[in-house]
C-alpha cells in the first residue's frame, strides 16, 4: 500500500515536473518578497498600521484580475499568458532590488509594486493551474495537486524565515535579489512548455465571458459545492486572526509563540503531503472534501480548549494537514469536472475564494471573540462549518457521488 507521497506526476511528464519545480523555487522566493515587503514598509514608518495596508493592496488587485486573468485562460494560449504574466512578476521584483540597492524606498513604491504584484500573480495563477490537467493523466490529478500544496506550503514556511536570514545578512536588496534570481526558474520551466492553446468555443475575454464562468458553476452542482465548503471552512473555522489573543490568554506566551501558531498549520500541511500517497486510490472526493474539511474544523475546535502551547501546535498542524488534503480534491474536482475552455475561468473564481475567504473569517472571528471569548469563536466557528458541510453533502448528490476518474454525476 503507497503511503508516502505519490510522484507519479513528476515522473510521467517531464512538462509537469519542470513546471513543478520552477512553481516551488518561485514561491520560495515570492514568500521571502512578501516578508521583506513587510519589514521594509514597518523600517520607513513603524506603523503597524501601514503595514496592513500591504495586504489590502493586493487584495483588490486579486480579486479583480482573477476574474478577469480567468477568462483570459480560457481565450488565449496558457503558456504564452503564464509567461508574460511571470516576465511582469520577475521586473517588479527587479524594480524593489533597484529601489532598495538604491535606497529610494518610498512607501508609495511599494504599495504599488505590491498592487502590481497582485494582479500579475492573479493572471498568472489561473493560467498556471489550468495548463496541469493537459499535461498527466486525469487519475494523478490528485497526486499534482497534493504535489502542487507541498511547493506552497514549503515556500510559505520556508521563505519568510530565508527572507529574514538574507535581510540580516545583506539588507533588504539581498532578499529581492534572491526572489529575481529564483523567479528565473519559472520562467525557465514555462518557456519549455509546449504550446497550451484553448480549446472548444473561444470567447473574448471580457465581463460576459467572466459572466459565463459564474453562469456554468451555478448548473454545476457538484462543483460548486466545492467553492462552498471552502466558504464554510475559511470564513467559520480560520482561528489565524485570534493567535495574538490566545497566544497569551491560552498559552502565557508572546510574539514567538504567535509565530510559532503561525508556522504550525503550513508545517502540519507538509508532513500532511509526505504521507499522502493514499490519496490517488480515494474515489469519491466530495465525500473526502467533507471529511477532510471537519476533520480541520475540529481541530481547530479543540484548540479553542487546548491550554498547553504544544498540544495547540499539534492540533494547529493536524489542522494543516486536513486542509492540504480539502484543498488537494477539490482543485481535483475543479480541474475534472470543469471542461478545458472553461477552466480558467473557474480558477480566477477558485483564487478570489481563497483570497477572500480568509480575510472575511479574519473578521468573523475578530468580532465574535470580541463579543464572547476567544473559545467561544473557535468553537462555535467549528460547530457552525460542521453543521454547514453536512447539510450540503444531504443536500447535494452531484457532490456525494463525484468521482474525478469517471466524472460521475447520478
């Protein structure tokens, strides 16, 4: 029986592996641009304040041109927009390198490289994801995508803490140059890439055919029970915003352990995918999706109880776990049920769900535990997207029954 991690994908297709390993080293170095973002922004205003607005500059960018960096997926070829989008990524990361070495930092600046940033990253992801299902075969879409989590999670755990080490040692220029540098990869893998044109009817990219996109995922049950429990999980269940709160009322710690809750989910996620060789043989992933996505709503539930830092740790990683599996099916159920001229559409819908979805549970939480406590808002929020997920899985058969081999619907 495979129990470690399935890498069939890399060894059948030599496009995905290239692709593989230039998405992991770019978003290696994307993290460590991201944490070097934020020190340089609070080094020129020690505002807090303003360094929240970093997140805000690129939340509307991403969502916008999401949409729109969907449909542009599914218009024209995917390679040639995953490089022009990647080529526009790697001069902005240029432009922080001239700006620092320089020293012309300005908050401005960097506002706006980030806003940029976003919007490039908005177009680039969508077109990234829906070239993976042309390149193996549909049986090991599970494995790329459960592969696809493990470059995220490692550059989410790894890059700030490389960002941290290059800025010490050399100052912020050092830490940009190593994204530019990284980023290189990329850029390499895709200029590999064969051709991925579009396929079937192709529409202009615009507001009807973003329209279309929301049109077929409301006929698409099974599909967009997918996007709901995401919704359930991350708007209900995601305790990030209370770790500075719990951090010292849970744990008598300060800013390391609030670091500590921090890293745990994303180190959870990685031991998560080392051990996920089971997940090519599951068959029926809207009833995984489900379970996976309770199984982190309760972790999260009984962290809310916990009150001794390594147990909260380990429930915080088990946690990370579940939702690198959710997220592993459910890219998988988007990338098969979803036919090849729309599914770049569906994955600009699939990125302003998981950009949005987080911060609206940020405020959930914030509010409920300002209002109650913060075990109050981790249980209840647990309880809450229980009680969601089982309602759509009774409610939704498409959703029961889905098998991404054979695409069955009844």
């Amino acid at each position: 029986m495979r129990l470690l991690t399935d890498l069939r994908p890399l060894r059948e297709s030599a496009d995905f592996r290239r692709l593989w390993i230039g998405s992991t080293v770019s978003q290696l170095g994307q993290q460590m641009t991201a944490v070097t973002v934020s020190i340089q922004v609070y080094a020129l205003t020690h505002s807090t304040f303003a360094v929240g607005l970093v997140g805000l500059c690129s939340l509307v960018p991403l969502i916008v041109f999401g949409l729109y960096g969907g449909a542009m997926a599914d218009a024209i070829d995917r390679r040639t927009l995953a490089l022009v989008s990647s080529t526009g990524l790697w001069l902005l990361s240029m432009v922080l390198v001239v700006q620092s070495h320089f020293d012309w930092a300005q908050v401005s600046v960097l506002y706006a490289v980030v806003a940029c940033q976003s919007a490039c990253f908005a177009v680039n992801n969508p077109a990234r994801s829906a070239i993976i299902p042309r390149l193996i075969r549909p049986e090991l879409l599970p494995a790329a995508n459960t592969l696809s989590q493990a470059a995220f999670n490692l550059g989410f755990t790894a890059g700030p803490l490389l960002g941290a080490a290059v800025i010490a040692w050399h100052g912020f220029a050092a830490a940009y140059l190593v994204d530019v540098i990284t980023f290189t990869a990329a850029l390499y893998a895709l200029f590999r890439l064969p051709p991925v044109p579009p396929t079937g009817a192709v529409r202009r990219a615009g507001l009807r055919s973003v329209l279309e996109g929301f049109t077929f995922l409301r006929a698409a049950p099974a599909l967009l029970a997918t996007f709901l429990a995401d919704i359930f999980a991350m708007v209900f269940a995601q305790p990030r915003a209370l770790f500075p709160a719990v951090a010292g009322a849970f744990f008598g710690g300060g800013v390391r352990t609030v670091g500590l809750l921090q890293a745990a989910p994303a180190i959870g996620a990685l031991i998560g995918v080392i051990f996920s060789g089971w997940v090519t043989r599951v068959r029926r992933q809207g009833v995984a999706i489900v379970l996976a996505i309770t199984a982190y709503a309760a972790a999260v539930g009984l962290f809310g109880l916990s009150r001794t830092i390594w147990l909260g740790v380990a429930l915080l990683a088990l946690s990370g776990a579940a939702d690198m599996v959710s997220s592993a099916y459910r890219n998988t159920v988007l990338q098969s049920a979803a036919p090849d001229a729309m599914r770049g559409r569906l994955q600009g819908v699939f990125i302003v769900v998981v950009a949005g979805g987080p911060r609206l549970g940020d405020f959930v939480a914030g509010t409920t535990a300002s209002l109650t406590s913060p075990t109050v808002a981790l249980l209840g929020g647990a309880a809450v997207c229980v009680t969601g997920l089982l309602i759509l899985l009774a409610r939704n058969r498409p959703f029961r029954v889905y098998d991404s081999q054979t695409r069955e619907l009844s």
